[in-house]
C-alpha cells in the first residue's frame, strides 16, 4: 500500500469522516491531571458521545473512566488511536494499534514520527499527524 499525504481539502474530508463515524476512542497518555491537555480531551470526547477509552499505565482511573495499561488491555475494536505520548514513543503504540486493528492513528499537535505514521499507513490504518483532535472537531464538525 502506497501512503502519501493528502492534500489540505482531502485531509479534512478525512477527519471529518473519522470524527463522524468514531464510536471508541482510546486516548493514549491520558493523564488524571485536570490541568492535562490530555484529561481535557477525554472529558470533550466524552461529552460529544464517544465511548473514550484512557490509556495509560499510571492511572487507574481518567475523567471518571476505567484507565487501561495499554492498548492491548482495551478489548473489542477502536476506531481512533489519539496519541498524547513523545514522538520516540510512537512506535511502541503503532504496533499495538495494528496489532489490534485499529481503525486510525492520530497524533496530537507537536507529535511527529513520520516512520510510525509511515507503518500505521502501510498497515491500513487512516494517519493524522500533528493535530489536535478537538480543534478539529470544532472546526469540522
């Protein structure tokens, strides 16, 4: 498979198909810190109706929500991947989310590993990189 970036107006249409299909979302680097940018998402996605999934080994629980270890420990599908860890830290979470056939991948504003998204792509999962997740809802939705 053959990944290249879309332009601009196909990335959009892109996101916006994901936000308007999504029904789980797990958010990796969720923190229990209400001063997190990361705890912030997980309560919007929240309130705009996705089942959110927090993961992140440090936590038991996230906004309210049973916080998991790692993907792997989610169960059942996830459509979006959103990734609130360092760029190095990426590939650890591509091949869990292709290990359990994640539908998206998509990094936060100032996360980029352009060999991980690579693979994700290659892999099949839809990429968004260096975005974040909630300006995007906003804007398109």
């Amino acid at each position: 498979m053959k990944c290249e970036m879309p332009d601009e107006r196909a990335c959009d249409e892109m996101m916006r198909g994901l936000l308007r299909s999504a029904r789980r979302i797990a958010v990796v680097g969720a923190s229990a810190r209400p001063q997190r940018d990361s705890y912030h998402i997980v309560e919007f996605l929240k309130e705009q109706g996705y089942t959110v999934l927090p993961v992140n080994p440090n936590y038991r629980e996230v906004a309210g929500l049973t916080c998991f270890a790692s993907l792997d420990d989610v169960g059942g599908p996830v459509d979006i991947v959103d990734v609130f860890r360092r760029p190095d830290a990426v590939d650890e979470v591509v091949d869990q989310a292709i290990r359990n056939k994640a539908g998206a991948l998509w990094l936060q504003e100032g996360v980029i590993n352009n060999p991980a998204a690579r693979r994700a792509c290659q892999a099949g999962l839809r990429v968004v990189q260096n975005r974040c997740i909630y300006k995007e809802h906003v804007a398109l939705l």
